[in-house]
C-alpha cells in the first residue's frame, strides 16, 4: 500500500506572515522567512523541508488563501 505524501504552494508575495500556517503543521514543514521580506514588506512562510502529508491544515487556516496544498502518492 502506497503513502500518501503532500506538495505545499506557497504564493509569497501575497503572504502576510501572519503565521497561523506554521502553528497549524503538524509536521513543522513550514517557517516564517528570515532575513528576507516579499514586495509588500513582509516575512512570508516558506516550506523548509520535504516532511508534508498533505493534511493541508496549513491552507486551512491561512486567512488570505496564499496556500495550496497537493497530495500525491509516493
């Protein structure tokens, strides 16, 4: 039997980095940027590793629907 496994899109420049995303994984895949900011000024999350099960609470929760969250089988 195959896992599941997910794929996060993340549009950064519409991001607001209000992180509700990064509380929200169960899996800590995602994180705010550091050092960096989008055109608008802010930190914006960022996938920082490959650890998704594409549970897609993170686009759940997102309140400006900057996420999409894809599931594949691995």
């Amino acid at each position: 039997m195959s896992k599941m496994k997910g794929a996060v899109v993340i549009d950064m420049e519409r991001c607001k980095g209000c992180n509700l995303c990064v509380v929200a994984c169960p899996m800590n895949v995602l994180a705010l940027s550091t050092g960096e900011v989008n055109h608008k000024g802010y930190v914006f999350c960022r996938e920082i590793n490959e650890g998704c099960i594409g549970c897609a609470s993170c686009a759940i929760v997102c309140p400006d629907g900057c996420i999409t969250v894809y599931r594949k089988k691995d």
